[in-house]
C-alpha cells in the first residue's frame, strides 16, 4: 500500500492480520461460556463402528472381555457390557476430539481432568473392597462431578459421556481392574 503513494497512506500504515489464535485467555472464555449453554453433539456410534473397533482392536476388546469375565455375570449380559464400553469409549472419543478440533482450552482441560483422576484408579481398583457393579458406579459419580466441577463448558449429558469413556478407556489400558469373584450378584440371575 505504501509502495503506491496514496495520499491517504502515511508512513507509519501498516496491515495487520490477526487471527483468533491470539487472544488464547479470550478464547478460553468464550469456550467455557458458550459451550456451557449449547450441548455438544456428536454422532451417535452405530453397531457396525462397535464390531468394526472389535475386530481392528482385538487385543483390546481381549483385554476388556477378561476383566468383564471376572464379573460371574452371564455371557450375554458380559457381551452386551462390553458392547456398551466399546460404544461409550467410542462415543466419547468423538466428542473429546470434537472439542480438540473446536474448542483446545476446553480439551487440555479434560485431558488434564482425567489425568489426574487417572493417577488413583488404579490404586482405588485394588484397594476397593465393593463389588464391579459398585466400583463402576463410584467411579462413574465421582468422575462425572469432577468434569462438571473442573471443566464448567461441559454440560452433564457431555459429562455422562466423558465419564463412561474414561471408565472404559482405563479398562482398555488396565489401569481399571476388578477383583476375582466367585458369586452372581442378585441383579443379574432375574
């Protein structure tokens, strides 16, 4: 512009092209309000995509299938749980990375959320004395209040979603354990 000897244009006139990756704290607020007010939707994880995961993942799904198998439940109600984990870990992948494509302040948030609920579940898996069904429910409160209480952009459905995928990512990894059980609890023999 200045090459072009306007009148208009001192010598001082400069072009400056800010983007919003600039304004990091502004962004962190508008994230933290808006999302908070409008629920986050992503796509619904169909049957196919849970097979499809099984059968690229079967290391995985192995791991899975082991720890459910010391819950003395019957097989269908083992198959059926780890269809549910595979849908939730997956449901909740796709949100986590819906926030880290439109919303990184609030996905390091989460990360750093479950990284530090990380640090103790293994040591509360060991150390627990209730049963899985109790231990998952516990942990699943716990977990969910912890994301609503640290990462105020996530609204509690989210925060439902989020929970159950940390639970089931944990599993995969084995920092989530159960101990070995010889009895059927009454709710699953009716």
């Amino acid at each position: 512009m200045r090459a072009k000897n306007l009148p208009i244009v001192g010598d001082t006139f400069r072009i400056s092209i800010q983007t919003d990756d600039i304004f990091h704290q502004e962004r962190a607020i508008v994230a933290n309000g808006a999302s908070a007010k409008l629920p986050v939707q992503v796509s619904k994880v169909e049957e196919a995509a849970v097979r499809a995961w099984s059968e690229q993942n079967t290391a995985l799904e192995t791991v899975i299938a082991n720890k459910l198998s010391k819950l003395s439940c019957p097989a269908d109600v083992q198959s059926n749980l780890k269809a549910e984990l595979i849908r939730f870990f997956l449901d909740g992948q796709n949100l986590l990375q819906f926030f880290r494509d439109s919303y990184p302040e609030v996905y390091a948030q989460l990360q750093d959320c479950k990284n530090n609920r990380e640090r103790t579940v293994k040591m509360d898996s060991l150390t627990k004395n209730s049963s899985a069904p109790s231990q998952v429910g516990e942990l699943f409160t716990e977990y969910r209040n912890r994301i609503v209480a640290e990462v105020r952009s996530v609204n509690l459905s989210n925060a439902d979603i989020l929970a159950y995928e940390g639970i089931a990512d944990w599993l995969i990894r084995c920092p989530l354990d159960f101990p070995d059980t010889t009895s059927v609890p009454e709710t699953w023999t009716r």
